[in-house]
C-alpha cells in the first residue's frame, strides 16, 4: 500500500480538546458581545470566529494532514474571499 492512501485517525482525546476549545471560543464570543468595545467588538468576533474556523479546518477536515498543496489552495481561496469582502466594504463606504 502506498503513503498517499494513508488515513489520518484523531484520537477521541485530541478531538474532545478541540471540541471544548470550540466551546470555550463560543463562551468568549457571547461575553465579548455583551461588553461594550466600540468598533473593536466587530474586530474581537472576527478573529474568535477565524480561531473557530481554523480550528474546524485543521482537525475535523484534516488540513493539518493533507499536503501543502491543498492548504495554499485553501489560502487562495481564503484571500479572494477577503478580496471580495473588501470590495464590497468599500462600495458601501463610498456611496
């Protein structure tokens, strides 16, 4: 058998962990919401959520273990993205 079939199986600990990062990540998103940061409160759920994410990313869909070039098809993909988003908050900024 060769190695590019090889499958990657998370044990239950290291998945429980993220699991419980995950929540612990929600918990902070819910007590950054009832603070009051201003501008920063957008800022402060952003990065939570791409913590999320990442995590989701990583361990549940394997990224961490498939090869680089899937991760900067990711990151691509993860950049046009942000592209777009931009665009889009600039055409509302200067209408």
């Amino acid at each position: 058998m060769n190695d590019t079939n090889s499958q990657h199986i998370l044990s239950y600990a290291l998945l429980l962990r993220v699991w419980a990062a995950l929540l612990a990540l929600t918990v902070v998103t819910v007590g950054i919401s009832r603070i009051d940061l201003g501008a920063l409160n957008i800022w402060a759920a952003l990065a939570i959520a791409c913590s999320k994410g990442t995590l989701v990313l990583l361990f549940f869909m394997h990224l961490k273990y498939e090869s680089r070039l899937f991760a900067w098809m990711f990151l691509a993909a993860l950049c046009t993205l942000c592209i777009f988003i931009g665009f889009t908050f600039l055409d509302v900024l200067y209408r």
